[in-house]
C-alpha cells in the first residue's frame, strides 16, 4: 500500500524566514494531494489541495509543489510568522477507494 | 452547518476494559474515516466507509478494534479488550463522496488507558 514521509519531523525558524516541507510517496498512481494544519489543541484543517502533475498552488503566504516524477509533494512558506506556529501534515489519495494516507506530520515553530 | 462531532472528548479506561467512542459526520458526507493519532506514529488509519460500507479496514488495527456505521450520521468505534498501548488520540473525519474532496475532521477523543 501507499508510504508516505514526510520530513523534517520538527522545524524551527525564525520570524520572516522561509520555512520547507516535504513528502515522498510511493505509488506512482497517487493523483490527490492534501496539507493539513493543525494548530495547538484543535483538530486538522485543510490548508491546500493539489492534484495532477507538476503544479504549483499559491496561498496566502504559502506554496504546494507536486512533482508526480519524482513523487514528492512540498510546502514552502514563504515568510514565516509566530501564527503559523502548529503541527502541519501531507496526505496523499490513490486509486482502488484507499482512504488518504497521512505523513507522520511536522511540528513547525516560528520565534518572534 | 454543524462540523464533524466525537464524544466524549476525554476516555479514562483500565485495561481490559471495552470502551466504545462516537462520532457524527458533517450532514449528507458519505464518506466516514476513523484514524488514529499518535506522536511517534501520527495519523493511522483505523477503518473507512463509504455510505455505510466498510472500504478499507486497517490491518493492524483488526483484532480488538472495531468499527460501524448504524446510520448514515452516527458511527461507533469499540476497542475491546483496551490496552495501555491505545492511549492516544482517535479522530474522526468525514467527506463528501469522491476522492478529490478534503477530510473534515472532529476534534477529536483522548483516550488514556491506564
């Protein structure tokens, strides 16, 4: 069945820096891609979803990139604040009616 | 409209015990997910349904877990007999049918097996 990594497993920055996250997957017909944010104490919400291809998904103050080629999926925010401090998570759907499967998430801190 | 509810939000349970957590998806998604969440582990997938259907089931998970779907917005997840290893937190999410829609997800319930 599908793997999912994601790294790094912790991220720490500083207010304004730019700030990476990456997942691998496995199954080359994977073709729908989530992130997820989950803030202290409360429960995931969808931050961004990008399907097909290489594709690039701009937000506010973040990017997704998917490279289907090389089976990765990353979010890059561009300049970090002290709100997006929280744990955030890349989930990836295949074929066959498989429920989405989750990266081990990554917990980001952004000092002041 | 009302999000995805689970209750109770915190479970305390001796081991051996059967404890049993409850979910009601958002109304009119079909689709329903228990997953597990833990620091080291994160998010494992306990079971799926797709109205009412069991898509997937974790294989891990198969032996003291178990599942359902009485109606199309109530589900049950039942841990039979608990063990200390089973803290963590249970999540439940929902969608509407198709596999390009996002998870909607409760806030979850914390479960402490001592």
């Amino acid at each position: 069945g599908e793997q999912v990594e994601q790294r790094p497993p912790h991220l720490s920055v500083r207010e304004g820096d730019s700030a990476v996250i990456t997942c691998t997957y496995t199954d080359p017909n994977s073709y729908y891609f989530f992130w997820y944010k989950q803030e202290p104490g409360a429960s995931l919400q969808l931050l961004m979803k990008v399907f097909s291809s290489t594709e690039i998904n701009e937000g506010q103050g973040f990017t997704v990139l998917l490279n289907k080629k090389d089976k990765r999926l990353s979010l890059n925010l561009t300049a970090a604040h002290p709100g997006d401090s929280a744990a955030y998570f890349c989930a990836v759907r295949g074929p066959n009616n498989n429920a989405p499967r989750f990266g081990a998430g990554t917990k980001l801190s952004v000092k002041p | 409209d009302a999000g995805v509810t689970q209750t109770p939000r915190h479970e305390v349970a001796e081991k051996g015990q059967t404890i049993i957590l409850k979910c009601e998806p958002v109304s009119g998604h079909n689709d329903l997910f228990w997953y597990r969440q833990t620091k080291i582990q994160g998010l494992e997938l306990l079971s799926y349904f797709r109205s009412k259907s069991l898509m997937e089931d974790g294989g891990a998970f198969k032996d003291r877990f178990k599942a359902e779907m009485l109606n199309s917005s109530f589900s049950t997840l039942k841990i039979q007999p608990t063990e200390p290893k089973d803290s963590a937190v249970y999540l439940c999410a929902s969608s509407p049918r198709g596999d390009s829609y996002e998870q909607y997800f409760g806030p979850g319930t914390r479960l402490t097996v001592l």
